[in-house]
C-alpha cells in the first residue's frame, strides 16, 4: 500500500490559474483532475433539474477516473487512492511509478497546464455532440483470424 506523503489532486500555476510551481504546470494531469473533481459537489448544489445533477455526477466521477485507472494498473486500489487524495493539497497526487503519494511537482511529475486544460475541455465538447446526436458510428473492431496451418501441415493451437 503507497505512503501518505499527503496532498492531493493537481492545480495550476502562472496564466493558467492556480497557484505555486512553475508557469505553466501541473502537478501530473491525473491528480490535477481529481482537485477539480472536488469543486463539482459544491456546482452540483446549485442545480435543480434532476438531469443536470446526474450529468454533475457524471463529471465528477469521470474526472476522477484517470487516477483511479494509473492506481489500479499500477497494482493498488484505485479508488482507495482517489479517496487518499481528496482534500489534499494541489501539488500532491499519486506516483505510480515509486508506488507513493507524495508533492509531484517537487517530485517533477508534472504536464503543461494548457494541454490538460484543453483535454478536459475537448472531452466535455464530445460529450455533449454525443448527447445530443441521435446516432453515432463507431468503427467495429477485427477479431483476430483462427490461426493457419503449421508447418506439419495441421492447424495451429492442435495437439497430437
């Protein structure tokens, strides 16, 4: 189980927002997600159609979903590191790689401030043409081929 070195999500810094670091950074895009994930409950209050309060939730939960799924490759809980970092400090998130929560910008787990940004507001545009398009492709993914012959001439994965 990591260590609670303490802190929390990520933030940001200079012309981006935010506070202490380097311009233009943040504290690994996963941990700067789960910080903003916190400030949804309080947006969420001020809705009133039961729609919108699902779709805040929905937020919420994919914001978080980055940390979760760097945890849960990396072996540990998930969810149990997006617990850990709620409320913490922005410069502290997990790092998978020591398998520790500790102050990533001093550790220099850090992304562009601007590409999180536009990441996170990308996805929210796609979400929202899916949401009110009444059809949407996808490309279907190929299964892969039963295997070809041997080179005794019996089909591959058969045992004699």
């Amino acid at each position: 189980m990591p260590s609670d070195g303490g802190g929390g999500g990520g933030g940001g810094s200079g012309s981006d927002g935010g506070g202490g670091g380097a311009a233009g950074v943040v504290a690994a895009a996963a941990a700067a997600a789960v910080t903003a994930s916190e400030l949804v409950p309080a947006f969420k209050e001020t809705l009133t159609d039961p729609e919108e309060r699902l779709g805040a939730d929905i937020v919420m939960k994919s914001l978080r979903a980055p940390c979760r799924l760097i945890a849960d490759n990396a072996g540990v809980e998930g969810e149990v590191i997006v617990l850990r970092l709620l409320g913490k400090p922005f410069e502290v998130g997990y790092n998978a790689m020591i398998d520790k929560i500790e102050n990533l910008m001093e550790a220099g787990v850090i992304d562009p401030a601007k590409v999180t940004r536009n990441g996170l507001l990308n996805s929210v545009s796609i979400a929202g043409i899916m949401l009110t398009t009444q059809a949407v492709m996808v490309e279907r993914t190929k299964s892969d081929a039963p295997g070809g012959m041997n080179a005794n001439g019996m089909p591959t994965g058969m045992t004699i």
